[in-house]
C-alpha cells in the first residue's frame, strides 16, 4: 500500500504535487490510503472563494470511489471542526490506527 501523509497547509505547493500524485495512483489502481495531519486539514475544508487549487480533491469519491482518507484526531479536535466542513467524507482516526497503517504501507509519502 501506498501512504500519502499530508501535513502543509492548502497553499503550500506540496499540497497540489501530493494530491496530483494520489489521482495519479488511485487512477492505476495502485492501493493507497491517504492521511492529513496538523496544518493539512486545511486541504481537506470547503473552499471560501471561487480560488480553489485543490478542486480536483472531489474526484477522488466522486471518480474514483476511493474512500481511504483519514485525519488524525488530534488534529481534528484542535482545528475545532466537524467533518461537514470538510469537501470529501473522510474517518477520524486515533494515533493506534495511525500506527496501524503505517505498519502496513510499504511505501509512504510525505507531502
């Protein structure tokens, strides 16, 4: 499995390389799994402008079916949101099941 971990906010230049590179995998069937963590969950919220660097992030449910993305929830209780501000569905997930797929990825990418 393929990990991508997301970490810089919605306008560092990594964010749209990593969410590129994730479309580019899921669309060769490649298994992956997708995390955001701390300033990331930026990435993830709906945009406020019609500015939106990151529009392509709704093909991965809507095209795809890809439903692998998950936020630790630490950094989702910090950032004081609901998942309903968020533009795909995404799990919450604690720092066990974080460990869990970290064990299981063979490769990771951190973006």
């Amino acid at each position: 499995m393929l990990m991508f971990h997301f970490t810089k906010p919605a306008n560092h230049a990594s964010a749209r390389q990593g969410l590129d590179m994730l479309l580019m995998a899921v669309s060769l069937d490649q298994p992956c799994c997708a995390l955001y963590s701390g300033e990331a969950l930026e990435q993830l919220l709906k945009p406020l402008s019609s500015f939106d660097p990151l529009k392509k992030i709704g093909m991965l449910d809507a095209v795809f079916d890809f439903a692998d993305i998950y936020v630790d929830s630490a950094s989702f209780t910090a950032m004081n949101v609901s998942v309903d501000n968020f533009r795909v569905p995404v799990k919450v997930i604690d720092s066990a099941e974080i460990d869990r797929l970290n064990s299981q990825a063979k490769h990771k990418l951190l973006f």
